[in-house]
C-alpha cells in the first residue's frame, strides 16, 4: 500500500506544534509495518534543507490566478527519517522561513495542494492514500474529484485527519480564483457558510476522516468552531485514533539531549541527577517540587493562566515549588511572565522561544508538568512527560482524559475540570502532598513509564482506517 501523507509541518524538518510530531512518526512506523510510506511538504528555508542532500524529482509550472508559478519537487536522498519526503518549492510562495503567519497564507495553501497534485498526475504516480492532515491540505479530497486537471487521480482514497479543529482555513469566495479549474456544479462541497471552508470540504469530500483521539471526536460534535451539525452529517466515516510517539526519539535511556540517562530500575537516581542540573542552570533549589509547563502560549493550551496560577501556587505553598516555563507566542503574556520572574526570581525560572533539547530536559527533571489546556485534541506533551517518569496535572478534555486518569481512580496523574487558576493550583497542592510521600512517588514514576504510547497500535489502527 502506497501512502502519502501531505503536512506543513514534519518533525524534524519544521515544526510548530504536534503536527510536526505525528507526521514525523507515524510514516516511520507505516514502513516498519510493511507499508509504502512517504511525506510530502512545502520547501522551508531553513537549516533542514541545506544540512541533507536533496534531488529534484519534477520541475513544471501551475497558474494560479493570472500568475504561473514554477514548481519544483525535491527529494531527500537518504531517507534519513525512515521514509521518503518530498519538499514542494514555489518560488514566490513556498520558499519561506517560517511555517505560518504570511498574510497570503491561504494563496500558499492552495498552491502547495495544487503543485502537489500537478506532480503526481504529470508524472502518473498513483497513490493508494493520500493523508491529509489538517485544514491546510484540506481541499485535496475535493481536487482530485472534481477537477479535471487531476482526472488521472480520480478515485484515490483520501484520508483526512484532524489535528486542531479551531483553526479551519476559512477564506471568502474570492479565493476560488486561485484554485485549478473545477467543477461549479460541486461548489457546495467547498462552501460552509458562504465561505470556502477548507476543513468542512476535507470531511465532506474524504473517503473518511478522524480526530486524534476518541475524547476529542466526541467533544466537535458539540464544539466544532460552527462545524457540528456537518460532523452528525459526516458521523458514519468519522473516527478516533489517539496518537502515538516516536518511543526512538523520546526514550530516557538513550536521550542524546538531556544530562543522565535512565531506565525503570534507575529513574529516581536519573530523575534527580537531570533535575540537580536544570536547577542550577536557573538558579532552582532541586530539593523542592518542579513544576513545568511545556508550549505554544496560546489561549487553547490555557497558557494566559499562567501568571495567576505561578503567584498563586507559590504564595499558597510558602514558597515550597519550582516552576519552569518554556514557551512563547503572546508578547503580552510573555512581557507578563517576564514581570513574574522579578518578582519571584528563586522559584520561578522562565525561557522564551522553542528549544527542543530543553524540553527534553524538563521532561527529565520536573516532577509534575501542567497542561490547563481549554482544548486538547490529543496532547503528546502528557505522554513525553510519563515516558520520563514525570506525573501529568491535566485538564479533563480532549485527549488528556483519554491518556491520564486521575491517581484517586488508580491512574497516575491529577485531573480537573475547570479551566481556571483555582482549579490548577487545586491539583498542584494534591501533587505536592504526594510529593511529600516518596514511596507515592516512586510507584507513579514506575507506573507512568511502563504506559505504552508507542505508534505501534496506532499505526494498526491507521491502516484499518485506510482500509475502511
């Protein structure tokens, strides 16, 4: 079985958020399966490309609008990453720094899908999937139905997964300019709410589609951003997979980014010495709870209650904490937190930006790491952290209650449901007073990294998906 998964991001080309995480993974575990699995995404200029030996595999041209475009599809030559990835460059369009954030984004979108779908039908190569994930790859399924530039493609099963359904791709219909010529007796395909909406033209057009958890599936049929009546529409090809990790990358043992490697017979010793060193990096006293937080500041990750829940926890403890925050994305919240660690300079340590090696890092050494998320689809932060024998305080939402269950259950985590500074610093006093209890914790730390989270099943339920 030939697969294609098409992404803006994939780890460790680009990456923004967990996307990159699952596009970088789960093609690696399809081919160990015994499948044909590749990625195709756009051209980044960035260190990835010019690091690695790169090929041209096509070379043509599309218009879009009044304008033609060259596109250019090269190949990595090593199959460094455990499959075949491709990288679409549009001069003009796709040969950027950054993944997102252009104000024609939506024009770069339409012209990644249409420049992908150009090379596969000039070249005659023939999928049996085509994934696509997200809203950005979200007109695919409709293209290669209803556009007879692609009529080579006709009848490729198309997969859709939904990683984030808050952001859809909506755009008015003066933007149907910039797409290939299609059939307009199928507008309604593309139309939600007079608009072209991408994601609601990936679930209308798509052979079948899932979120990535079962929790998450659930929750868009009542909270879907204005899409929930077509999920109930759509409900017969709509599933839940949760995602997996790449267990390879995130593995204690062998973990080339942080200080002390560890197992399950030595995680309190590993543990500690990784904490000891992250402490004095930032000035920490290693003897007290670290608390961490992990990620975008962005409002669906409940990051703008951060300032509250850091003064409150630490003045309800007395000072008895740590926390450790690693992120960026609001300058407000990060001017903020920036006033914070005036403030409380030897229990709050702060460091803005993404480095991937120091969330390894805080993944090895806290004790507890916060997710207040107002949505989660999935979370991967959760499963990394009960990798490395680090306890989840989480949300009950999304993919969160599907991965943690709440130590008064027999899991190995802390649940709340509210997403407020008093429900989160609530938690965080219950994880201290286990915290106080080593034996408690000991048996948490074993508990939460025997949990397999590996992409093993979900790379089986996957293929079932296909196959559907």
């Amino acid at each position: 079985m030939k697969i294609f998964h098409l992404s803006m991001e994939c780890y460790p080309v680009a990456k923004v958020g967990g996307l990159s995480d699952v596009v970088g993974a789960l093609p690696k575990y399809q081919n160990q399966m015994g499948l044909d699995a590749s990625v195709v995404m756009p051209w980044y200029n960035n260190a990835f490309v010019y690091d690695n030996e790169l090929e041209v595999v096509f070379d043509g041209f599309i218009h879009q609008a009044e304008r033609m475009y060259q596109v250019i599809v090269h190949k990595e030559k090593n199959r460094k990453l455990g499959f075949d990835l491709y990288l679409v460059k549009i001069p003009g369009l796709l040969d950027r720094e950054k993944v997102y954030g252009y104000d024609d984004e939506s024009e770069q979108f339409i012209a990644f899908q249409h420049g992908v779908l150009h090379w596969l039908s000039a070249m005659e190569i023939r999928p049996d999937i085509l994934h696509c994930h997200d809203y950005h790859t979200g007109l695919v399924p409709f293209m290669i139905e209803n556009c007879p530039s692609f009529k080579f493609l006709k009848g490729v099963k198309t997969i859709g997964t939904i990683h984030n359904g808050e952001y859809q791709g909506s755009m008015s219909w003066e933007m149907s300019k910039y797409l290939p010529f299609f059939d307009a007796s199928k507008f309604g395909l593309l139309d939600w709410n007079s608009r072209i909406n991408p994601m609601a033209a990936m679930i209308k057009s798509s052979h079948a589609f899932n979120t990535v958890s079962k929790g998450y599936l659930e929750e868009l049929f009542s909270s879907f951003q204005g899409l929930e009546s077509l999920m109930h529409q759509e409900a017969q090809k709509a599933f839940g997979i949760i995602n997996g990790i790449d267990t390879e990358v995130w593995n204690p043992k062998t973990d080339p980014m942080i200080t002390a490697h560890f197992d399950l017979k030595n995680a309190e010793i590993g543990k500690w010495k990784n904490k000891v060193q992250l402490c004095e990096a930032y000035d920490l006293d290693p003897n007290l709870a670290l608390f961490g937080f992990i990620g975008r500041f962005a409002g669906e990750k409940g990051a703008d209650l951060l300032p509250e829940i850091i003064s409150q926890a630490i003045k309800e403890s007395d000072g008895k904490l740590n926390i450790i925050v690693l992120g960026s994305g609001n300058p407000y919240l990060e001017a903020s937190l920036r006033e914070l660690k005036k403030v409380y300079q030897f229990n709050f340590a702060l460091d803005l930006g993404y480095k991937e090696y120091l969330s390894h890092q805080i993944y090895a050494s806290a004790d507890f790491l916060l997710m207040p998320s107002r949505v989660e689809p999935c979370g991967l932060n959760q499963m990394y952290a009960m990798r490395y024998g680090t306890i989840p305080i989480v949300r009950y939402t999304g993919g969160l209650k599907d991965t943690v269950e709440d130590i008064s259950s027999g899991g190995s985590g802390f649940n709340f449901t509210d997403a407020n500074a008093e429900s989160v610093v609530h938690a965080m006093q219950r994880a201290l007073t286990i915290f106080e209890n080593k034996k408690m914790m000991k048996m948490l730390i074993e508990n939460n990294m025997n949990f397999n989270f590996s992409w093993e099943k979900s790379a089986e339920n996957y293929l079932y998906l296909y196959e559907y």
